[in-house]
C-alpha cells in the first residue's frame, strides 16, 4: 500500500511536470545540441568502471587498479607515459598503505588472497 | 558533581590520555574524509586498541575518531561535492558552491569553527544538563519520532533549488528507495528482487557514496573534454571577526537543533543538519542566496553534525539507550572496561564519566587545531588535474562501498545508484531529498506503524499527546513557509 501510494504520488508529479514544460524543454535543447557525442566518452568511462568493479573480486583490487586508473587517464587524454605509469602505481600504493595497512579495512585481494 | 568533573579531568592529565586523543583526531579526520568510510566504523576500528588501555585514554581515542570523523566527512562534501560521512551530505549544498567560487579555504575554515562550535556546545549540555536532557528522550515515543520524520521530510522543499516538483518527485524516488528490504512488521521482502544483499534494505552509505561521488566523477569527465585545468583557488581560511559575529545566531540555533536531535534515539545526524540547514534559511535576510555558496549555508549542518554528538550520549549514560551507531559501539566499549551505563552510572562511576566527557571537549579543542592547521593541505586536492581527480574518486569510491560488508554486490548497487543520480544530475533533479528521503522513509514508516499499533488505528490520538501537537504544528508551519518562500524565489 505505502510503496503504490508513493508510485502514484510520484506519477502524478510527473503529468504536473509534463505540463509545466519550460524548465523541462530547455534542458532537452541543450542537451541535444550538445549532441551524443560529448556523452561518448561518459559512456566509455562508464563501460569502463562496470569492467573495473566486475574484475576487482577475481583478480584483486591492486592487481586492477593500476590498469583502470591508468586507462581512465588515457581515456581523458593524458598521452605521457610517465604519468600514465607512475601516477596509477603511486595511487595503488597510497590505497594499499591507508586501506590495508593503516585502516585494515578488508578489500578484495583475489589472486593474492 | 564539581569534584567528579575535576576528579574526571585529573584522570585524562597524563601524556597517554592526550596522546590517544589527539591520534584518534588525526585518525578521525582521514577517516571522515574517504567517502564510504564512517564515523561508525572508525570508531569500530579502533575498539581493539582500547583493551589494554585505562578507561581514560580509551575514551579519549574513541572520542577523539567520532569527534573528528564528523568533521572530516565535510572536507571532500566541500572540495570535490562528495560527503565523506552521511552527516556532511547537507554540507554539499553550499560547501561545494563556494570552492566553485574560489573560496574552498573559506568553506573549509566555517566548516571546522562551526564543528568546534557544535562540538562544545554539545558536550558542555552533556556536561551540566545530562539527567534533565534524558526526561526529554523518555517523553519521545513513535508518534515523536514519526511526526519528526515528517518534519524533516518538508526540508525537501527548502534543498529543492529550481523546482519544487522536481525535488519532490526526488524525494518520492528516496521514500521508494526506502522501502526496499524487509518488511519489519509483515515479514515479506518488498522489491529485493531475490538479492540477499537488500534484504535490509539499500545500505545508506553505498547509495550515499553513488549519488555524490559517481556524478560529480562523470561530470568531471565530461567537463574535462573543454577544460583541462580546474581554476584551483583556496582563498582566505580564517573567518573575520565581523563574519563570525554574523554566524552566532547560526552557531546557537543549530547547536540546540543538533544536541535535541542528539538525544533522541534513532533520528540520525543527517536529520539534524538538513533542519538546521531549512532553519538557517528561513531566518535569514537573504534566503535566496542559499546554495548559491554562503558560508551561513556551511555552518549550520556542521554546527548541527558536531552537537548531535553530546546529545547522543545523554540517552547513552543516563539511560543506557545507545542513540545512535556510534554511542552503540562505545557502549560496547564501555562494558568492555568494567562500566555499566544507566542511571547509577554518574553516582558509581562519576569520575570515569566525566574523563569521558571532558575527553570529547579536548577531541573538539584539538580537531579545532588539527583542522585550521590542515585546511591548505586538504586543499591542495583541488590542483590535482580532472585527469587524475576523476579516477581517484571512483576509487575510494569503489572501496568505501566495498568496505561497508566486504560485498561486490554494494559496490554494484552503488554503481548503479550512482547511474542513476548522473541522469537525475543532467536533467535538473536534485539529489539530496533522495538521501533525505531514503534515511527518513524507513524510521517514519517503522514509528507509523508502531502509532497505529499503539492507538489502535485512531489517528485522533496523535492529538492528544502535547509533543505530538507541537510537531504538527511546526511541520504545517516549516510545510507553508518553504512552500510561500520557494515560490517567491522562483518568481
């Protein structure tokens, strides 16, 4: 009763929102004329966090980590290799000396389990 | 009760005391700041420590890690708009605004002088008033607690910027939220979709750490395609003396909120910083300019967060009652070290209560220090390259969702929650009354239910209890007010 009470609250929020369209047509507008290609690379980073949090109990999460923080750079457009190397290795360290070291927070170690 | 307080001062003047309080402050403040990672379970981390440790100091450090964990969840809600605790999600409104306006050390520095504010204010009522403070936390019943939830609840109006229907529609989307898990008084799962892993319902802090940290990742990455350098700008620290004068009426009125919510069992902190936020708002001159990045918009969640904490351990010590998540683990902690919490505790036991006491007006004093002495390093989070910022979020966010119950399953949902909130985000839909809701559903529902039970199904009788009718009145006078004032805002 109380869960279909806040649907219906919430659908007829919607029919106001509906017919208050100024706001609403606006923010269609401009994301359209942004168009779907500024999205693209949200999509990707996206795409890639579902991999990274997929792999992170099977292969551990210092195994992953260097890779997708590395590629989450790549993909937002840092070419150098020395940053590309140093800056995923030295953040893995700093998760592991907090998390594991500092904290003992349990994460997941996978292959070195 | 003069000779237990300087009994109980005596016990904590000794390098051991000092030293755990001032290491569960440092402690407290990273702790606070990792989004994911709690108050609670900073505190639970450190029960271990406490075993070979006299009563003093370990209290001392547990005081010092709650004390300091609240203000340190502010840090990131200021600097990167993602709550390190859920405390600090009502800090995000105005926090984040002002390091968009180059003033994140101004931000910060109201932060720690409203946290140091709240934080004594609490803990000095704890000190004179416990035994009268505790009368009130017996007079509140589930009528209280429901009418209380509801009260909270019109705050969404207030957190709702540019649209009412929109931060409705929100905070509607939060109660739903709520409702996953359990049925606790029917016994069925509702909308669990045969997943153990909300069978108790979306963990608060996974989908706190998804609605924030994941839209403000993706926005960052987004925004990075035309902007490659963030303008990091840290601005002045320390308040003037004009400006803090202009916050006392806010330092005061937030404390009071804050301590009151304190005493009452199972509200939460995050309960008490949205009201003070929607009450700093309604008194001030200048309503509009809230969440527009207005240091007024800071302080009062922070005074709030910090004096909830003197007002949970008034039920605690007096009663035994744990209010919150936190002052169940000290009572833990407590019976660990031989003390019995309850009315004969102050009699039997005075000098060890009041170290405990006096011990979180010295965690304040030092999470003062250690926080103005901190705001330029904190700081230099904000020349780090969107680059390398975007990544660092998903991180802690990922492993602060994992921490909660060592579960992929939350890491999962707060991905997807996190989803969610970015298509929420770019369409103009705001995201805090869907944490407000989601943390004030289940306990209004739960005290509902419990009403009905207790007037058997006659509602007339939520009348006839005098706090009860106080409630109503301030919930139909805050429901009015935000409406009439929103409105006029959007005329």
């Amino acid at each position: 009763m109380y869960p279909r009470g806040i649907l219906l609250f919430i659908a007829v929020l919607a029919v106001f929102l509906f017919f208050n369209p100024q706001n609403q047509i606006k923010l269609v507008i401009s994301n359209l004329q942004r168009g779907l290609k500024s999205y693209a690379k949200v999509v990707i980073i996206i795409l890639t966090i579902g991999v990274f949090i997929a792999l992170i109990e099977p292969a551990g999460i210092y195994t992953v980590l260097p890779l997708f923080s590395g590629g989450i750079m790549y993909i937002l457009g840092v070419r150098e290799v020395k940053k590309l190397s140093l800056i995923p290795v030295f953040l893995t360290v700093i998760v592991y000396l907090i998390f594991t070291i500092v904290l003992k927070v349990p994460v997941p170690m996978g292959i070195f389990d | 009760m003069f000779e237990n307080i300087f009994a109980g001062f005596t016990l904590l003047m000794n390098w051991e005391a000092i030293t755990a309080i001032l290491v569960g402050v440092l402690a407290g403040t990273v702790v606070g700041a990792l989004p994911g990672l709690t108050s609670t379970l900073g505190v639970a981390l450190l029960i271990p420590f406490t075993f070979g440790m006299p009563p003093a100091a370990a209290f001392g450090l547990l005081g010092g890690m709650y004390v300091s964990s609240i203000y340190g969840g502010s840090i990131t809600a200021i600097l990167i708009n993602t709550p390190g605790t859920p405390a600090a999600a009502a800090t995000t409104l105005d926090g984040y605004p002002m390091t968009q306006k180059g003033e994140a050390g101004k931000a910060l520095g109201t932060a720690i002088i409203s946290s140091f504010f709240g934080g004594v204010f609490g803990t000095v009522a704890l000190l004179l008033i416990a035994p009268i403070l505790a009368v009130l936390a017996l007079k509140v019943g589930p009528p209280e607690t429901f009418l209380i939830s509801l009260f909270g609840l019109t705050v969404i109006i207030s957190v709702s910027s540019k649209s009412i229907i929109k931060g409705l529609m929100s905070g509607a989307f939060g109660l739903l939220l709520g409702t996953v898990g359990m049925d606790s008084f029917m016994g069925y799962p509702r909308f669990t979709f045969e997943q153990i892993g909300l069978y108790e319902g979306v963990p608060l802090v996974a989908a706190l750490v998804g609605f924030f940290s994941i839209p403000e990742a993706l926005t960052l990455a987004k925004a990075s395609q035309t902007v490659q350098k963030v303008e990091a700008k840290i601005g002045k620290v320390l308040l003037s003396l004009k400006e803090i004068k202009s916050l006392t009426p806010t330092f005061i009125r937030s404390s009071i909120i804050g301590t009151i919510v304190g005493i009452i069992p199972g509200v939460g902190t995050p309960v008490a910083c949205f009201v003070s936020y929607n009450e700093a708002k309604r008194f001030s001159k200048q309503p509009e300019k809230f969440g527009t990045g207005i240091i007024e918009g800071v302080a009062a969640p922070e005074t709030a967060n910090n004096a909830v904490e003197g007002g949970s351990f008034v039920p605690l010590l007096t009663l035994g009652i744990p209010g919150s998540a936190q002052t169940a683990i000290y009572l833990g902690a407590m019976l660990i070290q031989g003390l019995r919490p309850g009315p004969a505790l102050f009699s039997e036991q005075g000098p060890v209560v009041y170290s405990i006491i006096l011990g979180l007006l010295i965690a304040n004093i030092f999470m003062l220090l250690v926080g103005l002495a901190g705001v330029r390093l904190f700081a230099k989070v904000l020349k780090l390259q969107t680059n390398v910022l975007v990544p660092v979020i998903i991180t802690f966010a990922v492993i602060g969702s994992y921490a909660i119950n060592n579960s992929v399953f939350d890491v999962g949902l707060m991905f997807v929650l996190g989803l969610i909130g970015y298509l929420m985000r770019i369409n103009g839909f705001p995201i805090a009354p869907v944490v407000l809701a989601l943390i004030l559903g289940p306990i209004g529902e739960n005290a509902f239910i419990q009403s009905l039970s207790m007037f058997n199904n006659n509602l007339i009788l939520f009348f006839t209890r005098p706090l009860s009718v106080v409630l109503i009145i301030l919930t139909v006078f805050s429901l009015v007010m935000s409406i009439r004032r929103e409105l006029r805002s959007q005329e």
